[in-house]
C-alpha cells in the first residue's frame, strides 16, 4: 500500500471531565483518526479524597462512613469489606441475624447499583425513558433503605460485629411486594432495550474484551462474566449466609456490551431470588455481637472481599495494635476495568466509547477513593 | 376574516385604478403574509416545545411543566425563550464571525419558507405554485449548509463532527424522502400540492392506497432524520458530542436552532398530513381545524417514536438509507407507476 | 436469494421489536399514577428513621437531656461538633451550656447518637441544611431545641 494522496493526521479530542456520559468525573484523551478510535488515555484523580490517608487517622469504626462514600452507588458492599477485614483482625464473628440482614442489605444496594447502570447505559445510547423507568423503579428501593436505616444512599449500616438496627415493623412485607413487582419491570426493559434492533446493533460486537485478556487485566464482576467467565465471589469464597442460598451465577458468552448487559439484568432477578430466601429465612436474634466500646485489634493484617456489583471489592487492613489502623486500603474493580479500557476502545467509533465506557459501569468514587 | 380580504381588495382596485404604484401594494400584501405566517409558525413552535415536554413526561411517568401559567404549565416555553434572550451572547475566540453569525438564520429562514406551499385549508393557501413539492424539496434543503457553517465556524472539534455528521446524514435521507414524495406525485399526476389534496377528496386518503403506505412508511423516517430527531440525532447527539454542531451556541442564537428544528417537525408532519392524510379535509370541523389534528397527530407519534428508541451510530445510520431505504423507496415508486398505469387502462 | 430472505426476515424482526417497544411507551404512558412529588408545594415524604439535621430531646420535665459528656463528639469522624461547653452544675445536675453542630461537615452517618448513653441527640426529620454562608450551617443549643418544621411554618 503506497502513502495516501490525501494527507490525513490523528485528532486529539477530550472527553473531558465534565462530559454528560463520562460516569463521573472521568478525562478520557482519545485519539482519533477520523471517527476511529486508536488510542485512549484515561486521566484520573478528580474524585481523590484521600481516604486511605484520613482512615489512618480515624479509629476503626470511625472509618466506616469513609467507605459508604467510595462506590456511593452500593455502599453497603464497600461497608462489608472493610468490616469484614476488622472482623478477622478481631476474630469476631457476626450473629446469624446479622448476617442474613447483611445479605438483604447489600443485595438490596446491587439491584439499585445495576437499576443505576441500566438507566445511565440506555442514556447514554439515547433511550431516555429507559433511564427515568429504572431510576423510578429505584424509589421502592430507596424507600426500604429509608425505613430500615434511615438514609436512602450512604447507609452507614454496618458495624463491625452485626448491623446497627434491627429491621421496623413490616419492612419485610414492603421487600416482598418490591420483589414481585420488580421481575415484572424487567421484563418492559427487555422489551424495550434488550430485544430493540436499535439497541442491538449498537451493543452487539461491540467493545469486545477476550476471556484471557480480562483475566490478565484482573477485571472481575459483571465484566469478567461478560466474558463468559464464570467467576463469583460469592460462589468462590462464600462469605456470610451464601452458601445457604440458592441462586445462579450469571454469564453470557459473546464478550460484548451487549453480554455484560445481560449478565447484570439477569443478576438482578437472582438478587431478587436471594432476597426473598432472606426474608423466608431470616432467623430470630440479635443484630450486633458484644464487641467491645474501643476497638483495640491485636497487631496483623486482614483482607476483607465482597462481590460488590462493580467486581471484586477488597479492603486490606493493618493494624499496630492500636485504636486507628496502621493501613487501610481498597482494592477498586473498577480501577482495573478503566486500565482494560484503552484495549477495548480500540479500533472502534466515537459513538462506540459512549457504550463501551457505559457498559463497564465504572464508578469513579472507587476509582480516585 | 373574509371581511378583511373583502376589504383589501376592493381598496387594491382603487389604488390600481388612481395609477398609483400598485408593486408598493403587492409589497405590502407580500408583508402582512410574511408576517402572518411567521406569527403562526413561531407559535405553533411554542404549542410544540410544552407539548414535547408534557409528551415526554407523561411517557415517562411524570407530570411535565407544571408551574408556569397555571397547572399545565402553557407559558413554559415563553419563559425559557425570554431566558435565552436575557444570556450573554458569547462568540468562541478564534470563531469564524460572519459564519457563526448567519448560520442561524440560514437555518431558520428556510424553515419558515416552505411553509409557503402547505394549504392550512380550503381558501388559506400563502401561494399554490405549480411546482409545490419541488419548492419543498428544493428549499428543504438548505438548513444543512446553515449546520455546517454553524459547526465549521464554532472552532471546536465537536461542533465540526456534529456538522459533518449532520451533512452526511441530511443527503443520504433526501433521496428516499424525495422518492417517497415521488410516489405521492405520480399518485396525484401534479407537482401541485392543491392538486394532491384535491385528488385526496371525499375520503380517499393517500394513506389508503395501495402502495403508498410504504410511501407514507419511508416519508415518515426519513423526516425523522431530517429534522435530526432520535433515532437519527447524531448531529446533536447530546450524550456523546455535548450538543454537537450548536454546543458553541448561546442564548437567542441557540434560540433560533431550537426554534428551526420543532418548526421543520411540524413542517413535516403538515406536509405527511397533507400528502397522505388528506390535508384540510374532514367531515363536520371547519377545515383549518382537521388539518390541526392530523399535523399534531403526526408530531404526537413522532414524539412518541423519539422517547422510545435509542440512537443510531453514523454508519449504522448511513447503512440504513442506502442499504434499505433508497432500494425499497424505488420500488414503491415502480410500484406506485405500475399501479397508476394499470389504473387508466 | 438465501441473503435477500435473510433481510426481509430482519427487516420484518427489526420493525416487530420497535413496535413492542412504542408498546411498552405507550402502556406507562397510560400508567397513573405520576411518580412526581410536587416539592416544595407539598413536603417531601419522610420517613420516621430519617437521618436529617440534629435535633437535642428535652426529658419529662422539660430539661434538657444533655449533659455535655462530649461522647458525640469524640465519636464523630468529620469533626462536625466543634463547642461542647457544660454549665457549673456537678455531677447529675450538670447540663450543656453551649453546643454547636456543623451542619456542612456531618456526614449524617448515626454515630453521635449512638455514643450518646442519655438519649440526649437524634438526628431528626429536618431535611434542609442549607445557609446562606458557612456560619449559617453552623446550629448552635438554641436552634438545636427547635422543633422542625416550626409551627406555622411550611416543611422546607
């Protein structure tokens, strides 16, 4: 192929930080040649609070509101796998109570984190009905949060050793009614997005992310089993009550927008499944084992991991034996799929960044901490 | 209102009679239609802002304007107009001036133009040129240099992809549009658009005959992507290009895009109406009241088809015009002759 | 031929999921209720555990239950009470004087109350924070005792 008569050259173009589809304040420096996409540098730091700086200033429970506000869109997970970290520290463990509450909790905060991921996903490819649909299906969720905790976002509900409070008189009936009206609505998303020509070729092929590159690229959750890998914490490394719960682990084959989307509509049905076990089964009890006023842990270290609906959410812990930790830090998911996002950018359409970017469902909270 | 013609006309013989310069009254005739057309579009384009945002919130399971002027919120789009009149006008450093100046207007002017040719009844008619759908088609046309200068002159990367995309997009959607208007001329023998609606009296809507539903079919999406509507929004596309080719655009300059694109909406959906739908006719109501109707019952359903799908992505979208409609388009024309032919035998 | 069957096929698949589609639009938009809150005309729905602005408790006798322990402060992790002062009362009689709670710094998570062993805090329905300048966020004993919303007042 000999050199082209018309001269051509790359063009830079920023998605910068204020960006309507960017998830959050994300910089993403494409390079472009013409409308394709060859190259992408993503800037982070817009959302760095230092976190991990201020958890080492703060006693051990002291703490716990700091991590509500990393993945803000589930907090509970982030609670547990800090909590989860001290509790091994401790060698504590929570009641049986606790620990189904736990799960109601933190699968309560999935479904509203993938409902979040449905809405901002069909924005950003323009069906903005969808987008108000599912942030309106989010209500009843954030109504039970309300009713439970107090707060319908950052619940702050966790504490090492149990939860604070104990459910209110005929919270379960409202779950037991939001769960059998949920499956229902998903079924007018799959008539409007999933079977959608539309909505097809857009997502379908695209943004494609091999098994053995997503695995190499440490990506974990809903992308890693977008790719047909079947890998789920909660499966691998059952943690509280999930290994008495029945549900399925959700994959889809083709590696795509389209399959990681259909892995997080299809994990909201099973969330609703392992709900509604809870709820059966929730035993009698207290909510909060007998832990000392001042936490002291011995000296060592304690990794917490939850399958948050990012991925693969961990806290590491370090204690020196006093009452604020030596080290705390947080292992993102979606720190690890924004590196994998340059190989799945590339060679694809400026129209394409907007789905691929979306279909990650990064959240920039975690990202910066 | 005949009153008032009466009026005019006998005082145009008076005038003509004296001698006197009879082009200064033309002129003015030329004027007060000018006028009357404008005031009617720019309303009508009010009526179209509230009710898109009332369309789009009762769709989505919620109440749209519901403050201003009381609990339907009618003066919603007065207040954001005089809004954007009161916003600094800031013109991008480095900016094409002259260019980003005017592209507004060569967008806007157009729009108001065609509506020259639409019958809003039996005796209201601006002037019924002989070659009515070729004006259409022809002055249709030039809001697309109006976007290209708007995103050339605009000095920013995203406002020329806009343009270009809005470039690409409006030539490949002209030629099924114009096939399809073909199909509806070769239906009515005439160019004229009194004669399409005559041809469509006492009930026999185009829309009824076989084969122009698929006319109706492909003038309809096309018109979609005329006007730059989702699922053909790309020149504007907001989540990905920030408003694309008028992102540089503020205040009143950003007033007349928006003004021009609900005003071309309801051109289009006048014109379908008035191709297929019969235009002014109907039993019982005064005309000028049926053809209401059916105008905003075609800009309902296009609203209605704009808050249910997603976009298309550029090339998706070019594939679809000349992969599926320019061939299906053909054929509904071959089609439409032959059916016509066997029609005089 | 194979191809051109396969394209009506799509086309005929493709025009079916859009039409499904307007479908569903079309059923939510005949769906009432409205999911809208006409806020601030009427008062947004609250919940009885909502965690708004704090509120001090009186006991049964009217006195305030707060006797400046300084146990919500410690337990706070932003800093957000910054003045405790106790009266010159001793032991049981003892009362706060002065207390402060920033409003821009809390972080609502719960925690002041819970440290709190007289039941003297609550974090209330109040779900208006806002101010006018940073000193404004700041509530001092007095507005703390306030009932919200004030009688007479709308919910804001």
């Amino acid at each position: 192929m000999g050199p082209s008569l018309t001269p051509t050259e790359q063009v830079i173009l920023n998605m910068g930080p204020q960006h309507p589809s960017t998830h959050g304040v994300l910089r993403l420096v494409l390079t472009l040649e013409g409308e394709v996409v060859v190259g992408c540098r993503p800037v982070i730091g817009y959302l760095h609070r230092g976190v991990e700086k201020i958890g080492e200033a703060r006693t051990y429970h002291q703490v716990i509101p700091y991590t509500d506000r990393l993945d803000y869109l589930s907090s509970a997970s982030n609670n547990l796998a800090y909590v989860q970290a001290v509790e091994k520290l401790m060698g504590i463990e929570a009641p049986p109570r606790a620990s189904y509450l736990r799960v109601l909790l933190v699968e309560l905060n999935r479904i509203a984190s993938h409902l979040v991921f449905v809405a901002t996903f069909a924005n950003d490819l323009a069906a903005t009905t969808v987008f108000l649909y599912a942030i309106r299906e989010r209500e009843p969720i954030m109504d039970l949060f309300e009713m439970w905790t107090g707060a319908r976002l950052t619940q702050t509900w966790m504490r090492v050793g149990g939860v604070a409070q104990d459910i209110p008189e005929g919270w379960v009936e409202k779950a037991r009614a939001f769960c059998a009206m949920l499956p229902g609505r998903l079924d007018e998303y799959d008539r409007l997005l999933t079977g959608n020509r539309i909505f097809r070729i857009r997502t379908e092929g695209v943004g494609i992310l091999p098994p053995e590159e997503a695995i190499d690229y440490a990506c974990s959750g809903p992308t890693l089993r977008g790719s047909g890998v079947k890998y789920d914490l909660r499966r691998a490394e059952p943690y509280e009550v999930y290994d008495q719960l029945d549900f399925e682990v959700a994959t889809a084959p083709t590696c795509d927008c389209m399959a990681r989307y259909l892995v997080r509509m299809e994990e909201m049905r099973q969330s609703v499944r392992i709900i509604q076990q809870c709820l059966d089964r929730l035993p009698e009890g207290e909510v909060l084992a007998k832990v000392p006023r001042a936490l002291r842990p011995p000296a060592g270290e304690a990794y917490g991991r939850v399958e948050s609906p990012r991925g693969d959410f961990g806290c590491w812990v370090v204690s020196d034996g006093g009452t604020q930790p030596a080290r705390v830090r947080f292992r993102a998911p979606s720190f690890y799929h924004l590196a994998a996002l340059p190989r799945m950018l590339q060679g694809w359409k400026i129209g394409d960044v907007v789905a691929i970017l979306g279909s990650i469902d990064i959240v920039l909270g975690e990202v910066d901490r | 209102m005949s009153l008032a013609v009466g009026a005019y006309q006998t005082l145009m013989t008076w005038w003509l009679a004296r001698g006197w310069f009879g082009w200064i009254a033309q002129f003015i005739w030329m004027l007060l239609m000018a006028a009357i057309v404008t005031a009617f579009v720019l309303l009508t384009v009010l009526i179209l802002v509230w009710l898109e945002r009332k369309v789009s919130g009762d769709i989505q399971s919620r109440v749209g304007p519901n403050r201003v002027g009381g609990r339907f919120g009618p003066l919603q789009t007065a207040a954001d107009a005089l809004k954007l009149l009161m916003k600094e006008d800031i013109i991008p450093t480095g900016a094409d001036w002259v260019i980003f100046v005017l592209a507004p207007f060569v967008v806007f002017v157009p729009t108001l133009l065609v509506f020259m040719v639409i019958p809003f009844s039996d005796r209201w008619v601006v002037q019924d040129l002989n070659l009515g759908v070729l004006f259409v088609i022809a002055v249709s046309a030039f809001p697309t240099i109006g976007l290209i200068m708007a995103g050339w002159s605009s000095n920013n990367k995203y406002a020329i992809v806009g343009a270009l995309r809005a470039a690409a997009q409006s030539l490949s959607y002209e030629i099924p549009l114009v096939l399809a208007m073909v199909c509806v001329v070769v239906a009515a023998g005439s160019l004229r658009v009194g004669d399409i609606v005559a041809a469509q009296r006492g009930g026999h809507w185009f829309l009824l005959r076989f084969p122009l539903q698929f006319a109706f079919l492909i003038y309809l999406i096309t018109a979609m992507a005329e006007v730059n509507r989702v699922p053909f929004d790309l020149p504007e596309a907001e989540s990905e290009l920030v408003a694309g080719y008028h992102c540089e655009y503020s205040g009143m300059r950003f007033g007349f895009f928006f003004l021009a694109e609900f005003a071309h909406l309801f051109f289009v959906s006048a014109f379908c109406a008035t191709l297929f739908l019969g235009g002014w006719e109907g039993p019982v109501l005064p005309p000028a009241i049926w053809f209401l109707i059916k105008s905003y019952a075609i800009v309902v359903f296009i609203m209605w088809v704009r808050w249910t799908l997603p976009r298309l992505r550029i090339d998706q979208l070019m594939a679809f015009a000349w992969k599926l409609l320019v061939p299906v388009a053909l054929a509904a024309v071959m089609l439409t002759a032959l059916v016509q032919l066997r029609g005089r035998w | 031929m194979a191809r051109r069957t396969n394209l009506a096929a799509e086309v005929a698949i493709g025009a079916w999921s859009i039409a499904q589609g307007l479908a569903v639009t079309l059923s939510n938009w005949l769906r009432r209720p409205r999911v809208t809150e006409n806020y601030p005309a009427r008062p947004a729905h609250i919940l009885p555990r909502f965690r708004g602005r704090m509120v001090h408790k009186r006991d049964e006798q009217g006195r305030l239950k707060c006797t400046a322990c300084l146990a919500c402060q410690k337990a706070c992790p932003t800093l957000a009470i910054p003045l405790i002062k106790g009266d010159d009362k001793k032991g049981r009689e003892k009362r706060a004087a002065a207390y402060v709670w920033d409003g821009g710094r809390c972080l609502f998570c719960n925690f002041c109350v819970e440290a709190c062993p007289f039941d003297a805090i609550t974090l209330g329905p109040g779900y208006s924070t806002v101010g006018e300048s940073r000193a404004d966020t700041h509530r001092d004993l007095e507005q703390l005792l306030e009932p919200w919303p004030r009688p007479g007042e709308a919910a804001r």
